[in-house]
C-alpha cells in the first residue's frame, strides 16, 4: 500500500512520519484491497487545547474511506483516525461476505 504523508504549513519529523506509516499499514491487516492512502497533519489555529488535526483517506475499489480526528498530540490523531477507519474497514468487508 501507498503511503502519502502531508504535512500543512509546518515540517513533520522522520519520527512521526514512521509512527503515521506504521499505523496506517495496520489497517492492511484488516482489509487487503487498500490501494493507497494519504495522511493530512495540520494545525487548527482556531482552538488552542487539541490544535492537532490528522485527516486520512484510504482509496479502495469501489469506495473511499475519511476519518478526520483533532487532539493535542498528532500521534493521539492518527490513533484515533485510524481506529475510526479500522471500524469502517471492517463493516466494508463483513458487508462484502454477505453478498457472496
């Protein structure tokens, strides 16, 4: 799976870039048909407690999968943007072992 990671308005470390790829790659445990994906790290200026904003996209055949989390830490985002893509990932394929 590609990876995408984006970093707006700032430059992200190797650290957390790896902590971003390794997190994303878990939900290919999940789901093998992720063709790729990308990984939006911004700060909101707008709140000043949980300015971290992750956004991830996963494109799959047939559909594409959002999660979009705001915490204070990036690392805190992508866990739960992830988590929340994990449950979509899951709810897809049970849905496509029923149709067949």
């Amino acid at each position: 799976m590609e990876i995408k990671v984006h970093s707006i308005h700032f430059d992200a470390d190797q650290k957390l870039i790896e902590f971003i790829q390794q997190r994303v790659n878990k939900l290919d445990q999940f789901y093998s048909d992720i063709i790729s994906s990308e990984v939006y790290l911004r700060i909101d200026k707008n709140s000043v407690e949980g300015n971290k904003v992750a956004e991830i996209r996963l494109n799959t055949p047939g559909k594409e999968m959002f999660a979009k989390k705001q915490c204070k830490s990036f690392e805190e985002a992508t866990d739960l943007a992830a988590e929340a893509l994990r449950r979509q990932v899951r709810r897809k394929k049970g849905k496509l072992q029923q149709v067949y």
